[in-house]
C-alpha cells in the first residue's frame, strides 16, 4: 500500500531541516495547517496529512475496527513517519491528536523526539476530581444528534468548537470541513474521540512536550491544560490569548510564536 497516498501526505519546507509533522483534529483535515506553515518553512521540513477517513485521505482504506481506537490513528502517524522515514521528530497535534501523538511516540520513539499539544484533552466526560467540559448526558445527546442527523450537527456544533462568533467565517470554514467528511467515517471518529480515555497515558511520555492551551475553549476548558502539564513530566504549558478550540486558525500568531519559540530551544 502507498501510504503517502492512502493519507495524502505532503511535504513543504525547508529539506534540509528538522522534521514537523502537523496533525489535524477531529473533523479537520491538513488544511487547517495554512497559517501554521509559513512559520515553520524556512528551518523546518514539514510534513501534513490526512487520517483515513478524513480529509483526501484514501476512504477506500477506512475500516470502522481499526479506527474504533485512537490507537488506530497512532498507526497512521506511525505508519507515516515510517514512510518518509523520519527521524527525532516534533509531532504537533491538535485537540485529539495530541492523544494520538503520545501513542505514536511510544510505538516509534526513534522516530517522534518531541510533542507539541494544541488545545489537548485525555478526556472529554467529567469525572470525580476531572473536570473534562462534559457531563454524561451531554456526550449521549452530542453523539445522538451526531448520528441522527450529521449536517445539522456540523452546522449547530462547529461555530461552538471554533468560539470567536465575532468572525463568523470561521465557524463557516469548520462547518465545511465537517460537512466535507463522510458521515459514517465521521460518527466512527466522534465517537473515538468523546469516548477516550488518555489520562493513564500522560505519565508515559519521555520527550519534550508543549502544551498550549486557549483562554477560552468550550471543548477543552481551562483546568484541562494545567491538568495534562500536571501529568506530563517536565512539560512547558503556554496560555495563550485566543478563544475557542482552534487557535492556529483564530490566534495564528500567538500559536506560532510559542510553537517556534519551543522549536528554537530543541536545536
């Protein structure tokens, strides 16, 4: 299989320099990425993709039980690095991703030797002493409604996940993006990523690793940020001054100065 294409990998930048692989959230795809790059392309070879089942990924290679698991995602990333055969890594992943990042560099250490988290959380539902934005009932109702009728629920929840409703078109854009992947590809990894539970995975990571969290995110609230630098030995959390769950889109600034800023101190 050609997993360049099975994931419609792309590689921009810099050649010669060391290797960013910037991973894309739930119902996102690579393109969420465009103002992220030219930060990093003058000194970074940078690498984007889609997961299977979203995005140009390849749908033919979507099977429902592989990705009933973020360790499905992993293999993606694993799968890919492979592929291109990288070495000592900094894996950037958004929201989900950054679960799916501390899997891959676990399988493959050698291959990913930092971790950069955008607006992280190990665990959407609320639990005793967690607070993850989400009670029980909220998570049954947002994956029914998810199910029941997928565009209605892209068009009610992205503007939600993307905050800044003083800019409408970005809560537009991430509607499209939504409504751009297929429904049944799109329930499997909702239902992933609502239903995960990565806490027990923090405490394994063994490579520098960032957080940055928003000031204000209704998916990832603040509390859930400090939680994962809590657990993640010898993280850096940075808060940065943007709202909703999406801040290399809405505070694209501020996310690439901290992300390059922490780029920097790896050299």
């Amino acid at each position: 299989m050609d997993i360049l294409r099975r994931n419609n990998v792309s590689v921009t930048g810099n050649p010669h320099g060391p290797a960013v692989v910037l991973a894309h959230g739930f119902g996102c795809d690579q393109n969420m990425w465009r103002l992220t790059v030219p930060a990093l392309a003058d000194t970074h070879k940078v690498v984007l993709f889609d997961y299977v089942g979203s995005g140009r990924a390849d749908p033919a290679a979507f099977r429902a039980e592989r990705y009933a698991s973020l360790d499905g995602y992993a293999q993606d990333v694993v799968e890919v690095c492979e592929a291109l055969d990288l070495r000592g890594a900094v894996f950037v992943g958004h929201s989900v991703s950054a679960m799916v990042g501390i899997l891959a560099a676990r399988a493959v250490p050698e291959r990913i030797g930092a971790l950069v988290m955008v607006a992280p959380s190990p665990r959407y539902l609320d639990d005793e002493g967690y607070r993850g934005g989400f009670d029980a009932r909220d998570i049954d109702e947002l994956l029914e409604s998810l199910e029941s009728n997928y565009l209605g629920w892209s068009a009610a929840m992205a503007p939600m996940i993307m905050g800044n409703p003083e800019r409408p078109e970005l809560g537009e854009e991430l509607t499209q993006s939504f409504c751009a992947t297929d429904p049944e590809m799109a329930r499997v990894f909702a239902r992933t990523t609502f239903l995960s539970d990565s806490r027990d995975d923090l405490g394994t990571v063994t490579v520098p690793t960032l957080v940055l969290e928003c000031s204000e995110d209704a998916i990832a609230p603040r509390g859930v940020g400090a939680y994962v630098h809590a657990a993640v030995p010898g993280s850096r959390l940075v808060t940065l001054d943007a709202t909703g769950h999406c801040p290399h889109l809405s505070a694209p600034d501020a996310t690439n100065a901290a992300l390059t800023a922490f780029l920097a101190d790896l050299r």
